[in-house]
C-alpha cells in the first residue's frame, strides 16, 4: 500500500447521535505516516479547502456519511458532516484568486512542456498541472 498521512478526528454520527473518531488515510500531503489532528497545519500554502471523505457509523456500518475536514491557510479548524459541508461551503470562505507573476527561465518552461511540476525560486510556489499537486 505504501506511505501515507491521516487525519483523526471527532463527528457527530447524523445516525445515532453519539460522537466517533473518524479517521482518513490520504496520499494527498508528505506521505511520512503523519497523524493530523484540529489546529495542526498541513498544507504548506496557506489553502483554504474542504478535504471530503465517507465515514461509517460505529453502531450501523451501513449507514454511511460524509465527513469534511476544513483547512484554512494550512490549518485544520474543523470537522464537519453531511449538509455543514455545503452550508460551510456557502459561507465566504474562499479567497478570492490572485494573479501572481512568476518569471521563468527557458528550462523551466522546457520542464513544464514535458508535464513537470517546478519549484520557483519563490518557496511557496510550485507550477505545474493540478492533478500533480
């Protein structure tokens, strides 16, 4: 399976009302077997973002739900389930985007046409495709 990072934390089951740990194995960050708990700081760019994934109720396996880790500007704040998900996400919680001029020397943009993900000289920024982040 390899390495990876989790995330732990406590929900209240939309089922049964009891609150369970919840817990979610993602190669999504370092991938060192860190454990990410509220107030630990995962992404390194200062993101605000929803990190979905499903959980199961601890007395009911079958009922299932989602659970939403919110991450502001790096930083896990919250756990959320099923419809705070949505209404978190209605509130004005995303920045706004910024343009960022960053100035690349013709290798750089070499690397780029061959699908490479490049760290500038600025430490918080990394050019490349999405999905390579």
């Amino acid at each position: 399976m390899g390495m990876f990072d989790i995330f732990m934390g406590e929900v209240k089951c939309p089922y049964c009302g009891e609150i369970h740990e919840v817990e979610e194995q993602t190669k999504r960050y370092s991938c060192l077997l860190e454990e990410f708990h509220i107030g630990d700081y995962v992404d390194k760019y200062n993101a605000n973002y929803i990190y979905t994934f499903e959980a199961y109720c601890d007395y009911d396996y079958y009922n299932k739900f989602d659970v939403g880790i919110v991450i502001n500007k790096g930083q896990i704040i919250k756990f959320l389930v099923n419809e705070e998900i949505e209404n978190y996400k209605n509130k004005d919680f995303y920045e706004e985007h910024q343009l960022v001029r960053v100035d690349l020397t013709m290798e750089e943009i070499e690397r780029l046409k061959d699908d490479y993900v490049i760290q500038t000289h600025l430490p918080w920024l990394q050019i490349g495709r999405i999905l390579d982040f």
